[in-house]
C-alpha cells in the first residue's frame, strides 16, 4: 500500500500527490493498491477484497494502464462515482458495509476529481461476504478464500490489527553500568509494524535470509550515516553482521565502529527483526523492525581529553540515512522475504524516540541556536511523523527530517533549528 496516502489527512490529499503517484515508475497495482479509470462492477468486488485481507486504496478516475505520450490521471464525476460505488456496496454486502471515499478536486476548473476509495481492514466487517463469497487479494489481484481462510476470518476478534494504522515502537532506555551510570550519550530508535504473511507465522528465521538482510544494509546509505555520525573517533567498524543471542524468530544485526580508546564502540547500531510466537490466525500477529542507533562519542573524546558536542549537520545526516535505508528497495525486498509478505506491505517509520543521559541542549554545538528562556529541561522525547510524505521522494524525505530536528530543538529549548538546516543543505547543494 502507499501508506503516505492512506494515512493522510484528507486536508493533504491534493491532486499534485495524486498526480506525482501515478507518475512513479516503481508504482503499480498491487495487494493494497490498484487504480480504476472509472466506476465498475469489478470495483465493488475489490473494495471486498481488500477488507477481507489487508485493506488498501483503489484511486478512481486513475488509468490502470501507462502510455507513452498519454495523461494517466483522467478524473472522474466525484459525486456521481461516489453514489454509484456506495450503492453497489449497499446491495452487495453482508453484513452492509461501505468504505471511506475521499474526492479530490483537479486544480484547473474542469470539475473534474480522484475519488480515494480507503478500505480499513480494520473497521470491516470481515468476512465481508458477496453472494455467500468472501473475496480476497492475492497479488493484486481478486480471488475467493478457501475453507480454512474464511474460517479464520470469521473466528478473528474485531479490530484484530491486520494492518498497523500507527507504526508504534516501544521506546528505548539507556543502559546503566555497575555504578550506576549510563553507558552511552544517547540512544534513538525507529522502527516498524509488519502485518504476518501465512508461512511467516510459523516458520524459524532463516540464517541465508538473515545474512541477505546485514548485506543489504551493509551497501545502503546506513553505514556511511554512521560514520559521519561517529566524527573522529573511529579506526575501522565491524559492518552489520548477527551477533549476540539470536533466537528462531529474532535477528538482531548489529554495526560496531571500532576505536583504540576505553570506549571500544563510540558508534554502535543494532537492527532487530521479531517474529511473534503465533498460534492460530496469522493475521492479528504483527513483526516488529527496530532499529537503535547508540552514540558514544562524547564519551570517546573525553578519553583523550576533548570536550565534544554532536554537531546538527550530523544528526541531520544520520537522520537521512536511516530513512533512505528504511525504504531502500534492497532492504525492504528483504525484511518482506523474511517476513513472507509482498513489500508493498512495507510501512514506512512514523516515529523518533531519543533517549539522552542529559539535557539535549548540553549535547548539541549550539553554533546558530539560541536559547528558548524558561523552555524548562529535556533528555529526548517522542516525535511524530507527517503521514502524508512518502520517505521514498527525496523531497519528501528531507522535509521529514527537517521537522524532526525542529520538534527536537524546541524540546530541548533552541530556535534557529530550521535556519542552521537550511544553512548546511545550501553548502551541501554548492559542494555538488
């Protein structure tokens, strides 16, 4: 699905989103997402299907089909798509059921729209039946559930969580050692939802899997993020490989820059994949990815004597890196392998955690930040992100990170966060 859209606001819904998705090379049909020129009897069977498996959106007035040479988003009537489609819902259905429509409006007086069918799989009422039938999604495509599929639709509790509307991850904590003290400056995590593809829920991890997954994230933007994070302090790293205590339904890949002081990691990186313990429907079961990034590089300059705060450019690069990373194709087509889903089911990270072992103000170069008077103390927080951007747009991307940074400055009381980003992004577009 494209998650962007389907938790957006409806305020966020224009037509340029509408247009720039249609136009994306990479972006075709799918379980969650198909595209209708206009209103069929076919559609209503979709808008079942969809709510029967993961839900999804169908874009109505889309063509199905690229052209050369021709325009794809050709509009509908909304008003009178709308009545039809609800009307078809209403004499199909059992139990009576109609999805949430979304009309967006052309921008050139035509009158023109895309209706946004949103089919939450999570407030149908599965199974959701046409002519004693519950039709499902099976690689974009319409098909029936078997016997045993229709049984576990029907024995599912309500709001069994099929597919995860918020990408909540529980937050971090820092660790203390014998003393006491905490080990680390600060630790942030992002991470994922996943809903369980059928041999996912029962089978182990498997070691090939699992070592294709530390490869890709070996040759994404990750690592070099890491090291720029990292400044001076490191002399080599390990990449991400397994270690620790691995179980048959947990990974955890772990990256390790390496120094010759008393702190041997001032950089450290751990990506965990769970698989729950599943018995019964696969479908209320959710894999979990999270991904912990803990800097020890204040830490490591104390050793040889330096005072050292984390400069914002390098946030912001760390930032960037590992949302790249969280959408690059190579990774995603391997987190989905293992979880045995299609990658269009992929979600893409709404959430920061950052976890400090003092104020953030005291561990930010406040070089073009200044001061918020009586903003009060922070050691981190919880910061949401814009549904409505698609981490895969460079664009996009950048603005995400942008508004982190902001929320993270005015929690730890500095303005001049957008300035300061501005800055370092109109040095960095000279340099290139």
């Amino acid at each position: 699905m494209n998650n962007t859209l389907f938790a957006a606001a409806a305020a966020d819904l224009t037509i340029e989103r509408i247009r720039a998705l249609a136009a994306r090379p990479d972006q075709v049909e799918s379980l969650t997402l198909e595209f209708k020129r206009e209103y069929s009897k076919s559609l209503v069977t979709t808008i079942a299907a969809m709510a029967n498996t993961y839900g999804g959106m169908i874009l109505v007035g889309i063509s199905d089909k690229v052209e050369p040479g021709t325009e794809r988003v050709v509009g509908v009537n909304a008003q009178d798509t709308i009545d039809k489609i609800a009307s078809g819902c209403r004499e199909k259905f059992d139990p009576p059921w109609e999805p949430t429509f979304i009309p967006v409006p052309f921008d050139d007086g035509t009158g023109r729209s895309v209706v946004v069918v949103r089919v939450d799989a999570n407030a149908a009422p599965r199974p959701l039946l046409i002519d004693l039938k519950a039709p499902i999604r099976l690689s974009g495509q319409n098909s029936t559930a078997d016997r045993d599929r229709l049984l576990k639709l029907a024995r599912e509790e309500p709001f069994a969580g099929v597919l995860p509307m918020g990408q909540n991850v529980m937050s971090p904590h820092l660790d203390r050692d014998t003393e006491g003290n905490f080990t680390a400056d600060f630790i942030l995590r992002t991470g994922i939802n996943l809903p369980m593809g059928e041999a996912g829920a029962w089978r182990p991890l498997s070691e090939r899997s699992v070592a294709a997954l530390a490869q890709a994230l070996n040759n994404s933007a990750f690592p070099a993020a890491l090291v720029t994070l990292g400044h001076s302090s490191y002399v080599s790293s390990t990449g991400f490989r397994q270690h620790g205590y691995n179980r048959s339904r947990t990974a955890r890949l772990v990256y390790r820059a390496l120094s010759r002081s008393a702190v041997p990691h001032p950089v450290e990186a751990v990506v965990t994949v769970a698989l729950p313990e599943v018995y019964g429907s696969s479908t209320a079961a959710m894999a979990t990815v999270t991904i912990d990034v803990i800097a020890r590089v204040r830490r490591y300059a104390g050793t040889v004597n330096e005072e050292y705060r984390y400069p914002v450019p390098n946030l912001l690069d760390l930032l960037e890196g590992i949302l790249k990373t969280t959408v690059d194709p190579k990774v995603v087509a391997e987190i989905a392998r293992i979880i045995d889903i299609d990658p269009a089911l992929a979600a893409q990270p709404r959430e920061l955690h950052l976890v400090a072992d003092r104020q953030v103000k005291d561990l930010l170069r406040t070089d073009g930040l200044e001061e918020i008077p009586d903003a009060g103390a922070s050691a981190g927080g919880v910061f949401r992100a814009n549904p409505a951007l698609d981490l895969r747009d460079t664009a996009d991307r950048q603005e995400q990170v942008d508004d982190w940074l902001r929320q993270l400055g005015l929690d730890a009381g500095l303005t001049g966060m957008e300035n300061l980003v501005e800055q370092y992004r109109t040095a960095a577009r000279s340099r290139t």
